[in-house]
C-alpha cells in the first residue's frame, strides 16, 4: 500500500467535513497512522453534542488514540484538517505526539499554527510536529464560505 499524499489525506478532511451536523462548522479531520493507515475521523460537533471542545481534531485525536495502541501517545501519526487548528486543537496535537500535521485553509482570526499564533512551533515545547499548510486551500475554504452563506 502506498502511503497517502498530503492532498490525498485532506480530501479524507474534507470528505469527513461532510458529516458535520448542518448547524456546526464544518471541518474535518482524519488521523493516519504511520505507514498511511486511516486510524480516525470526526468532523465538529460542538451544536451537536453541546460541547464546546467537540472539535473535529479532538474528536478524531480521542478515537485514535483509543485504536492506536499506547495509550495517548500518537507518535508516527498524521493529522490532516481542513481548516488551520485553534490554540485548543493545537495543544491537543501536541500533547498528543502527532508527528505530522497537514491542513487546508489558514484562519487568521483564530490560527494557533502561523496564523495568529504558532504553538506547534514553540521551542519552549519538547514536540513540534512537521506542518504543511495551505493544501488544497480553495476546496477548504468553499466549506466554510459555504456553510457562512447560508448562515446569513
């Protein structure tokens, strides 16, 4: 099996997107395992559930980490967005050990990964994921653009 590309892993975001209840925002994500192996994927779900922490990434980072095997560690894995993660999402990736993390549209009110903030790269951190943004950018911006329509 050959390992999943970058725009291969966030059109799995994007697909995973289009399960989010129609009152939430909707942005995917999906974690692969080391070898491209999809583990997880969630999409937001805060109007959903009622909680505001139901994030797409940490909805996706919980369900891997009760499939991968030791324990919260998701060392090796991959998380692919849709949209640039919050400083919440960007902690949890970090204290999770994700090695890798791919996304498709920048968010310069809230992005806590070059955008407003950069928390993956903090050398005060003992991780910093690698991190490619910016794939497959117009596919995920028209969600959001989309879905903020239709909401006015």
């Amino acid at each position: 099996m050959t390992a999943p590309s970058d725009a291969d892993m966030v059109r799995a975001a994007i697909a995973a997107a289009a399960a989010a209840d129609p009152r939430d925002v909707p942005v995917g994500a999906v974690v692969f395992d080391s070898t491209g192996k999809e583990l997880a994927r969630a999409a937001n779900a805060r109007e959903a559930l009622g909680d505001p922490t139901a994030h797409a990434e940490i909805l996706a980072l919980r369900r891997a980490a009760e499939l991968h095997g030791d324990g919260w560690r998701l060392e090796g894995a991959t998380l692919a967005v849709t949209l640039e993660p919050c400083t919440m999402c960007a902690g949890a990736l970090v204290l999770a050990r994700i090695s890798r993390l791919v996304f498709g549209a920048w968010e310069p009110k809230t992005g806590a990964v070059g955008s407003l903030w950069d928390v993956v790269r903090d050398r005060r951190l003992n991780h910093r994921p690698q991190v490619h943004g910016g794939i497959l950018e117009p596919d995920c911006a028209a969600l959001l653009n989309t879905f903020f329509q239709t909401q006015r």
